[in-house]
C-alpha cells in the first residue's frame, strides 16, 4: 500500500520491514527519505506530493530520464517474449557490437548485473591472467562493493573484510605520480592490477591528471600489469569513454548504468587475450555466472539507451554540463564553495575541499531538496538527455540557491 509510511510497516516480531527503514544504504540521507511515485523525463514525483528536477537519475543510469518511450518500447518488446532463458539470446550480441563500436581498442564483452560484480570479475580475471594478487586503486575511489573495491574507501568501508583483502591493496593518493612508481617499482612482480575510476565522486569528484593516467599505463605496460579503468559511471562523458576522450586505452574497460538503459546490468570489456579467461571452450576457464546476466530486457532496453545517445548527445549534454557549471560557479564562489565535474556530472563542494562531511552532503542533499532538485546522497548530479538550457539554468539556480543556504548555516 503505497499511502502508508513504509517507515512505520513492521514485520510479526516488530522489526521494520528493511534494516532501519532502507533497501540500499546508499539512499540514506540522514533523515526519512521521500518515496518516488512516477518518473517522466527529466521530472519525477514524490509521496509527498513535491515534482523534482531529476538531477540522480538513479545514480547516473537514466541518461535518457525516466520512462524514454524508445527505451520503454524496447524493454517492453524484449519482455513480452519472456524475461530470461537459460540459453543463450540474440539481444546480447546487438549490445556487444554497439558497445565494441565505441570502444575500438577493445575485442569481447562479458555482461554482468552490475558495476559492482563487473569490477570484481575484471579483477579476477586480472589475477588469473598474471599468476598475480596485488592491486592498486586511488584512495577515496569507489568501485562498488566487492571486498577489493571496498579498500580504498578506508577503514570505515572495510569492516568485514579479511586484512588479507587489505593487505593486497596499494590505495595511491589521488595524482600522486611519485606514489605510484614508487609503490609499483618496489614489487612489480606482485601486481595483476591498477584500477583507475578517471573522475571518482566520491574522491571529490576531481579528475586524475593526464600525466597520472600515462604513467599507470607504461607502469602496466612496463611490467604485465592489467590497467583496468572503471567506466561505470564515466562511460557518458565521451562517445569512445572517458578513456577515450583521454586517449589511453584499458588492457580491461568496467561499465554499467546507462548501457542497461535503466536496468540491472554491468560489463566487462576487454582485449580477448584477457577476455579468453572466461571463455567456457577453454580448459581450465574462470567460472562465471549470473542468473540474471545479458537478460534480454537490460539488453534491449541498454542498446536503445545507446542508440539514442550518438556523438551529437554526448557533445549536447557535455556542453550543458558546462553552462550549467559556469551559472553555479559565478553564484557560489562568494560563499567559498565550488562547483566541480566534467561535462554532464557535476557536485558542488566546499572550497578546496577532498573530503565532505556527510552532515554536509546530506544537508545539500536536503536544501536542493526542498527547492525541487534531486540529487545524490553524495551531491553528485547529472544531467540527461530530455534537458535543455532552460532546465540547466533552472538546476543551476537550484543548486547555487541550496548551496547558499548550506554555506550560510554552517557558518551561523
Ligand atoms: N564503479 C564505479 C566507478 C561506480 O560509481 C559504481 C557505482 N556507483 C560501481 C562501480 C558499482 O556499480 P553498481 O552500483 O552497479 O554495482
């Protein structure tokens, strides 16, 4: 019953029904969330009858916003002729080829259900190919929840982890170029991998430098090393990737969100020497799985989202993220605060700033709230295809306002 409070639901022994009231922890903004009701383009609806500019886009997956009919039309289409099989379905080979098509330095695809398992099995494929353990990953990155991914995150996300997990991990200072060589040239035979997210959020969303990127690629080059780069969220920055736009190739690529066009889904893609890991007419192959993994409705659904989102769009939205950041930067500079990102993907942080508090982030996540803009618990926004200028001026005017009000309260 969508009218009650799911807060207040409790199970037969009193318990809410979802530990402290949330289905994922990322959804927690320190207070009882908001339910949404209906999505239709760039807006979506809440129980407590508020329309919001749609800034989250289910953490970057709707490039296109909620229900495109295109993509609607597509995943409908695939359903209706069964949800999954347990053989093989054409749909995943037309998402292969549309993905390959803009990531020419790569040969296969293997799908998963999410960035997440995606991460953990490029790395497990990284470790099978070189005979190797260690891996290296910049610090305050998120790759999901997989133990490896969970490291860099400190000690705060690896509660529950075995300090074997940990100690296989170098977590480098972001940029920190020294950091890197020194660490990887002390033991290159000890490494399968380096794993690099070129704009990592939750590092405070600041690129990694170009020199920083070249000089992991030769490290890997030098020494057998798997560069991996994790494009689950940067894959909409460029046509070929974020990667592409910096001109380096990955031995392995990490996607998901927007190829499932809204849907579960995650990707490993990679050169075939590497990819020959998981395949299954090899001897000795690397189990992989996954009930769920290249169903035909993610993959429908995914190979509209990338149809809709040719070369032009990816320029479009880029150029959008860019007004919209200019508008936000000349409003908020005078509070100390500043707006960072890359083409569609934006957050607003305190001046200088590497690491926000959570008070802080939830309080902007609250302030742009109330004044109609949906954001991420983490203050990441992204824009998406159904937005125009005008709804760039409109987010930027939100934001700029929200963050004014967060700056002013903390200060009083
Ligand atoms: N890698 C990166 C860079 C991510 O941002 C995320 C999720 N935000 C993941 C991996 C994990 O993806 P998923 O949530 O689909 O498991």
């Amino acid at each position: 019953d969508l009218a009650e409070d799911p807060h207040l639901r409790r199970g037969p022994r009193g318990f809410p029904l979802l530990p402290g009231g949330y289905g994922r922890s990322t959804y927690y903004t320190g207070a009882p969330s908001p339910y949404a009701i209906r999505g239709e383009g760039y807006r979506v609806w809440d129980d407590r009858g508020r329309e919001l500019i749609d800034a989250n886009n289910n953490f970057t997956s709707l490039i296109h916003g909620n229900a495109h009919p295109e993509i609607t039309e597509a995943a409908t289409k695939a359903l209706s002729s069964g949800a999954s099989w347990g053989i093989p379905n054409l749909y995943e080979w037309d998402l292969a080829d549309l993905l390959l098509s803009r990531l020419p330095d790569l040969d296969q695809v293997r799908f998963t259900n999410s960035g997440t398992e995606a991460v953990m099995s490029a790395i497990r494929i990284a470790r099978a190919s070189t005979g190797r353990e260690r891996v290296v990953v910049t610090k305050g990155g998120y790759h999901g929840t997989s133990e490896v991914a969970l490291v860099p995150g400190g000690p705060s996300y690896t509660r529950g982890v075995t300090q074997g997990v940990i100690d296989d991990v170098t977590a480098v200072p972001l940029n920190d170029i020294q950091f890197l060589r020194q660490a990887v040239e002390a033991a290159p035979d000890a490494y399968a991998a380096i794993i690099l997210d070129l704009l990592p959020n939750r590092a405070g969303l600041l690129s990694i430098s170009e020199d920083f990127v070249r000089e992991a690629r030769d490290l890997a080059t030098r020494f057998g090393i798997v560069l991996i780069i994790d494009e689950v969220i940067s894959l909409r920055l460029g046509y070929n990737g974020l990667s592409g736009e910096y001109g380096v190739a990955p031995d392995l690529l990490t996607t998901g969100k927007l190829i499932g066009g809204g849907f579960a889904v995650g990707a490993v893609v990679g050169r075939a020497e590497l990819m020959a890991e998981v395949d299954p007419t090899r001897p000795g192959s690397l189990p992989h799985g996954g009930t769920f993994s290249g169903n035909p409705v993610s993959m429908a659904a995914g190979a509209a989202a990338l149809r809709l989102y040719p070369h032009e769009e990816v320029q479009r939205l880029n150029r959008l993220g860019d007004t919209t950041r200019e508008a936000v930067q000349s409003k908020i500079a005078e509070a100390g605060w500043e707006i960072r990102g890359r083409g569609s993907l934006l957050r607003a942080v305190p001046g200088g700033a590497e690491k926000v508090s959570e008070d802080i982030q939830h309080r902007l996540w609250w302030a742009s709230y109330e004044r109609g803009l949906l954001g991420s618990p983490a203050n990441l926004l992204s824009l998406s295809t159904p937005m125009n200028e005008h709804v760039a001026a409109d987010i930027a005017e939100r934001l700029a306002d929200a963050v004014l009000a967060v700056a002013g309260s903390a200060e009083a």
